[in-house]
C-alpha cells in the first residue's frame, strides 16, 4: 500500500464534560499538529498517490471552520466532549465526503483509506483510520 501524508495545523479552545477531565473541565486552549494519510494500492499514471499540493489544500480547507475556534460554541459538537479522539475522527469525516465528492479529481477516486492524526504534544497524539468506500 502506498501512502502520502500531508500536515497543517489548528489552534481551538475547548472544555470537557466529566470527573475524568480534572482542571480540563474548564475551557482550554490547544494547539494541534494535524496529519492526514492517504493510501492506495497503486500509483496513479503520474507516479503519485494524490497531488500533494491539492491534498495541502483540501486539508487546509476542511481544517479552517475549526481553526481559532472555540468548539464549545459549535452546535453541530453540543453534547460532545470534543477530545482529541473525536476530532480525528470528525476530521476524518470531512475528508472522506470532500474525496467521495471529487475534491482530489480521479486520482483521488482510487485512495482506499486514510489515516487523521491529531499531535496534542511530543509526547501524546491520537489518530483514526478508515476506509473511503464501504
């Protein structure tokens, strides 16, 4: 399987809901390192997996609702506790409806699955992989 990873980043503030949570309860602020994996079995007739320029974009685009944003605000996350866990996964969702709806073209058409990674520090991040067609 080949891959092409692309990464960018957002700034939010959040809070969490939950004893588990301690001082987080209250509202935070976060910086996350965002990598998005691309995966297919073959290469396109270019040699490539996707346009790398065109995968910065479609993260960059996915990623900007989100960027300086306080997630406590968003309706659409209301009732959710917006951890780093749920973001790669939310993010993951994004990307999936863009690529199925043909925002990386034909070559985008053939990615298998990816992969979103979300660095909260060095030392501690959380991803979600999936399949693109079911």
């Amino acid at each position: 399987m080949y891959s092409l990873t692309v990464r960018d980043h957002i700034m939010i503030a959040h809070s969490f809901k939950g004893a588990i949570f301690g001082p987080a309860q209250r509202v935070h602020g976060a910086t996350f390192v965002v990598d998005l994996e691309f995966r297919r079995p073959t290469l396109d007739a270019d040699g490539l997996v996707v346009d790398i320029g065109a995968a910065r974009t479609l993260l960059r685009d996915v990623l900007a609702p989100l960027d300086y944003c306080n997630l406590d605000e968003v309706a659409e996350f209301e009732g959710y506790n917006t951890t780093t866990e749920f973001l790669c996964g939310e993010i993951f969702r994004r990307v999936k409806e863009r690529l199925l709806a043909g925002a990386l073209g034909e070559g985008g058409q053939s990615v298998e699955s990816l992969k979103v990674a979300l660095g909260e520090s060095p030392l501690a991040w959380a991803a979600y992989e999936g399949r693109v067609h079911q």
